[in-house]
C-alpha cells in the first residue's frame, strides 16, 4: 500500500486553472475553426436539370425561367427564380420535390423519381455529398 | 500397473488442492473500478442519444478518476476492461460499435498517458478530461473515415462532435475533479 501510494505524482491544483482554461480556449478556438471549414455554404450560380438518366441542361440561377419537362406521368414545372430553383409544380402523387421548396446552396439536390426529373444546384467547387459516392 | 495407477487416482482424489489465485492490491482496485465503470457504462447505454456517437461518457469518469487515485496502469486496465465487458454484456462484441469504442478508448488513453505529465500545478482533472474526449471522438471519427464510411461527407460532422466533446468533457472532468476533492483522497 505504502509503495503505491508513493507513486502518485498528481495533485489536485487548489485554485489555479490555467491550463484547464487554456485547454478549453484551445478546443472552442477548434470549434469555432471546423464550424467555418466545414459547414460553409456556398450559394451556387448553376442549376443542372437531369431528365430521364441524362442531362438536359444547366441554366444559370441569376435569370427568371420556367422550365417544362414532359415525362411519363406528365409535366414537371421547374421555376428559377433570385438565384433560387424549385419545383413548381409535379405531376407525381406525394409532390415530395414540390413541399421541399427552394434551394440555392451548392450541392443541394430536389428529385423527383416518378417523372424521372432532379435539380441539382452546382457552384465553382463541387460539394461533399452522400449521394455522389 | 493396475494398483499403481488407483494408487495414483487415489492419491489424487485424497489431495485434491483448490486453486487459490494470488490476488495483488492492484488487481483488486482494477476489479472495484472496472465494476463501476461497467455499471456506469451499462446505465449510459440505456439512454436515449440525439445521434450515434453523441454519448455522454460517464464511464470517462471512472478512468480519470482511477489515474488520479491509483496509477496509470490501474487506468488503462479499467478502460480496456470496461470496453470489452460492456459490449459483451450489450451483444455488441467485435461488432463496429465495439471497434469504435475500442479505438476511441486507445487514442484517450494515449492521450492520457501524456497528459499526466503535464504540471499538475496548473492542469487539474477537467482540462484531462476534456482532452481525453477530444482524443476519444478523433479515434472514433478516425477509424469512420478509413474502414465504416471512407468518404469526406463526415467531416460535416466534426464541429457537432467537437462541441459534444468539449460539453461532456468538462462536465466529466468537473465531477471527477469533485469526487476527488470530497474523498480528500490525495
């Protein structure tokens, strides 16, 4: 018991933090760090269409457009619009593509698998997603 | 030959010995802390968490705790310990979650090791512990990004984990740091 007792080395400090605050300012500094790096959006300049397995077409997001596309279970409406782009209006039968709204940040994606019909917002730097693996 | 061999089996029969092993001091704190942590480790497990791996890490406690009271060795033991009882206890054993868990507790040990050579004038259990958990969610998100998901779409996830770490860290280590101070043990 004695001979391990003597190996303690640690003390508890009685007031001093320094280093616990330093540690904790170093990790927020990280934090605040990977916040900016990694989750930086970047609002995109070009919408590509993808209709039935191939590219229709890429149309830049600074101009006011509609878009119709007639697929299998009719027409697709896409609205460009402020830099923005949507789904108008869907012929499907959940309208998921049309509830999700707009997007306009790179690598954000609206598809419509019924009508065989995505958006996708593309920037200067192809963003990480899932989808792309 | 015969008689020979009942003899034996005779023999043997009359001196049957038990077995008593050694036990040491250190094997007995290894065993008391591990059971805590065990415990502890089992408790957590049946908490809801908002998204895999965002655990609090109360077993940590256990582990800083036993460096501070006992030794580094008493530690390490307790910590490895720990990971296998829990994810055999759980069904979960050399499962990934069993490998993550594994692979966070070596990188925090690692940690660990070096950060108690830091003067302890200035450093006390919650700056530890807030490094060790930083070093726990590195080991993890590591072997993410090589073996489970090799692709660069997790590192979206560093800054939440980051934040994770750095809020459990410092509570753990603010409990460790109580703990000790109230079994006024060094």
């Amino acid at each position: 018991m004695a001979i391990l007792r003597k190996k303690i080395t640690l003390k508890l400090p009685t007031k001093f933090f320094i280093g616990d605050s330093l540690i904790v300012l170093i990790s927020l500094i990280f934090i605040v760090f990977a916040f900016k790096a990694f989750w930086h959006f970047e609002t995109g300049s070009v919408v590509q269409v993808n209709f039935q397995g191939k590219t229709y077409g890429n149309f830049s997001l600074f101009q006011d457009k509609k878009i119709s596309l007639m697929g299998k279970e009719g027409e697709s409406i896409i609205e460009i619009k402020d830099g923005r782009a949507r789904f108008k209006s869907a012929p499907c039968k959940n309208q998921y593509c049309v509830q999700q709204g707009w997007i306009h940040f790179t690598g954000q994606m609206l598809i419509c698998i019924p009508n065989e019909v995505s958006i996708e917002i593309l920037g200067k730097s192809k963003a990480y997603d899932s989808l792309n693996y | 030959m015969r008689s020979a061999l009942k003899y034996w089996a005779n023999q043997k029969l009359m001196t049957r010995s038990i077995i008593k092993i050694k036990t040491t001091l250190l094997d007995h704190q290894i065993a008391q802390m591990s059971a805590i942590a065990i415990g502890l480790s089992l408790i957590e497990s049946v908490l809801p968490s908002p998204m895999p791996g965002v655990k609090p890490g109360i077993a940590n406690i256990i582990t800083l705790y036993a460096v501070y009271r006992f030794s580094f060795k008493t530690a390490m033991w307790v910590s490895v310990l720990r990971v296998f009882a829990t994810s055999l206890i759980l069904g979960q054993f050399l499962s990934p979650a069993f490998m993550l868990s594994l692979s966070g507790s070596v990188l925090s040990l690692l940690t660990l090791y070096f950060a108690i050579k830091l003067p302890s004038k200035f450093f006390s259990p919650v700056g530890l512990s807030v490094l060790s958990s930083f070093a726990h969610i590195a080991g993890q998100l590591i072997l993410v990004r090589i073996w489970l998901i090799p692709h660069a779409s997790i590192y979206y996830l560093i800054p939440i984990y980051g934040t994770a770490a750095l809020l459990f860290g410092f509570i753990n280590g603010w409990i460790t740091y109580r703990l000790l101070q109230h079994h006024n043990s060094i």
